[in-house]
C-alpha cells in the first residue's frame, strides 16, 4: 500500500507532536519527580509552553499528580 506524500506529511507532524509532548513530560519528571503537585502543574505548563505543546487544564493536572508522585519511574 503506497502512501501519498501528504499522508507522508501527516503522519511526520504526528510523530513530531508526540515527541514534543514526550519531552514536555521527560523535562518536568525529572527535574519535579517527588515535588508538591501545585509545582509540578505549573513546571507542566510552562514546559509545554516551550516546546509548543497544547495542553488542556486537565492532562496538566493528571501529569502531575503522576509525577509528583513519581508514580512514572
């Protein structure tokens, strides 16, 4: 099965925005592994802001009762 190139394209934009959310959660979990969940929502939001990543208020907050709790390891 052939792809057409902006399937191509499609499928690259994808696997870019998922690194970068990725990176969003490696960066905060390891420099806010164990912190209050207060803190690690506001590290969240502002590294997702960084690497250009949308997030809603909820994954934000799901993320870091996750990594505060250092439930990810």
């Amino acid at each position: 099965m052939e792809r057409s190139a902006q399937d191509t394209t499609g499928l690259l934009h994808l696997v870019e925005e998922a690194v970068r959310i990725r990176m969003v959660w490696e960066e905060v979990a390891t420099t806010h592994c164990c912190r209050p969940s207060e803190e690690v929502e506001a590290a969240y939001t502002e590294a997702a802001a960084r690497w250009d990543v949308q997030v809603d208020e909820r994954t934000a907050t799901r993320s870091s009762i996750y990594i505060s709790g250092c439930y990810w390891e």
